[in-house]
C-alpha cells in the first residue's frame, strides 16, 4: 500500500531535559491551537539510506529545494523488527510529500548485519529500482501524538532520540542526541490560519532533520 499526503511542517529543536519536555507540551495543550493527545506514546525506529556519496545528507546542507530522504521504519523494540514499511518522503522547497510501501515479512526478524543487509537488496531490487542505497543510521525515540481541537493540525513530540551509524558497526552502542523536536504539521490549504498562530512559540525553525542532526554528530564524512 502507498500513501501520498501533501503537507507543510515546522520544526523546532530544543535541549532535552523532563522539565523542558513537559513545558513544551503544556504549552501546546494551552496554546490557541487547543492541543490534546491524539495516539497512545511509541518508540519509532528508522534506518535511514542513503548512497554512497551521501546525496540526502549533502543536498539538505546545501539547501536544494528538491530532494529526498529514504528510510525503514518499524515501531516497538529497536531490537525485533516488525511489521516494516519503507517510506520515501519528497521535499520541494517547504512542501513534503511521503509515499509508504508496506514491506511483506513472514515473522519478525532481529535487527542484526545479516537481516539489514536482507532488507537492503529488497529495497534495491524491487523499490527503488537499483538506486543503490546504503543503511547509514539507525534512529530510534520515543513519540508523542498531538491534534488540534479542529482536528485540522498535528504535532509530534520526540525525546530519548538515540543512534547508531551502520556502516561503521550496527551492533555497537547507541549515542544519544540530546535534544527534543517538534513538529507541526499541516495540509498547504491551512498554512495562513497556522501562522497566524504560531508566534506563541518564540524559537527559530529548524530545516535539519534527526537524520541530518544524528549524522553530523561526531562524523568526520563531511570534512574535506
């Protein structure tokens, strides 16, 4: 199955710490948006791909307007992964666009180099047609869902974001990337009403995404 939903989000990135968490979500329950809890909390985990060359990651620092990122995502343990699907989500100048194809697995499988690398040729061979992506990171973090009282606009809450690189060990330990994001998202038709109240939050947007962030962390692929 594939989902095609044209949409705009903002972002914001904050430091992490329970009390900054728990004002950010105060804040958006109180804000004019009339925010509640839209889905129970889950752990998301997402291996991102990418070639060898890096394009996702170097077309984002250089500001293209149009590009793409690609990743496996399942939920529940980053350990087991379950009832996976592979998302190829589009990006031209602040519009994003996101097409979703369930992967068809037997069982649940470990997350380990041999299974990963089982995935990779799936993905290569039969979605994206020898494009020859690599599993760069995997990304795991807990999410809160929010919707505005409308039921029109959408939020997410991320903490406990954790990483792993894969090409350089994916059974070594994770690293943590100390922030908080949310996102606001909404349909293109909507995006005068959500500015109009957005200044209730007095932080700068941010265009870089916990791939982009957990990536750079550390790294030494960008140095020339």
């Amino acid at each position: 199955m594939q989902i095609n939903n044209e949409r705009l989000e903002k972002k914001w990135i904050f430091e992490n710490n329970t009390m900054k968490f728990d004002n950010i979500l105060i804040s958006l329950i109180r804000s004019k948006f009339n925010f509640k809890q839209h889905y129970e909390n889950r752990f998301i985990n997402s291996i991102y791909f990418d070639n060898k060359n890096l394009s996702c990651v170097k077309d984002n620092l250089d500001g293209e307007k149009n590009r793409r990122k690609y990743r496996l995502r399942w939920y529940g343990s980053s350990k087991v992964i379950q009832n996976p699907y592979f998302e190829i989500k589009s990006k031209s100048g602040l519009t994003s666009n996101k097409n979703r194809i369930k992967i068809n697995l037997k069982n649940n499988i470990k997350f380990n180099d041999h299974n990963v690398a089982k995935l990779s040729d799936i993905i290569n061979k039969k979605i994206v047609l020898n494009k020859f992506l690599v599993p760069k990171i995997l990304i795991s973090y807990e999410r809160t869902y929010l919707i505005s009282s409308d039921n029109l606009i959408r939020a997410t809450l991320d903490k406990n974001i954790k990483f792993k690189k894969l090409n350089f060990n994916s059974l070594g330990f994770f690293s943590n990337l100390k922030k908080i994001i949310l996102e606001i998202k909404y349909t293109t038709d909507l995006d005068k009403h959500v500015r109009s109240l957005l200044n209730e939050i007095p932080v700068r947007y941010s265009k870089s995404s916990k791939y982009i962030q957990c990536m750079l962390m550390n790294s030494r692929e960008f140095v020339e």
